[in-house]
C-alpha cells in the first residue's frame, strides 16, 4: 500500500511540475509578444515605460482596452488608440496587458 501512495504522490507532483512549467513558458511568450506589441503599437503615446499603467492587473488593463476599442465617438488621442487596438484580437490585447502587469514602476 506504501509503494502505491508514494508512487501516486510522485506521479501527482511530476504532473503539478510540467503544469506549472508550461503555465511559466506561456506566459513568457504573451509577454514577448505583448512587448513587441506594445512597442510598435502604444509606446509612440504611452511612452515605452507606461508609469501609471506598469504593474496593474492584467484584468484591469484588458478592460480598459476593451473599453477604448468599443467606444462609440472617440475623438483626439483615443480614436488613434482605437484604431490600433481594432486590428488586435482579445489574445494580442492580453498579451499586452500581460507584458504591462509585468513591468516594475
């Protein structure tokens, strides 16, 4: 019975250890691409290292995107901001959140 629990921990932290492994390579590539994203799309205005947005929640950042891209009349520097984000879909639009959340201010 011993050898069985010790070998079904064992499998169950492998299968945790590969889980987590591939949850850190995912969120290394979002950020790459959200920074590749960001630089050629955002940081013209928001400048490359964007103080009052750096570090917030990726849910929060999102949101704020989502709501500038699906404004009705946006005028002055949000109509340029919308016409970026209108050519990304939701997974570029969380790669760029996700690159933000992870900068330090």
């Amino acid at each position: 019975m011993t050898r069985y629990l010790r070998h079904g921990i064992l499998m169950l932290a492998a299968i945790l250890l590969v889980a987590g492994v591939q949850t850190v390579v995912a969120q290394d590539a979002a950020q790459k691409k959200g920074a590749e994203l960001y630089a050629n799309l955002c940081a013209s205005c928001h400048t490359p290292t964007p103080a009052k947005m750096m570090g917030k929640p990726v849910e929060a950042l999102t949101a704020g995107m989502d709501k500038v891209k699906n404004m009705s009349s946006p005028s002055g520097p949000l109509l340029k901001m919308q016409e970026n984000l209108k050519t990304l879909n939701a997974e570029q639009i969380n790669d760029i959140a996700v690159y933000i959340n992870q900068l330090k201010p």
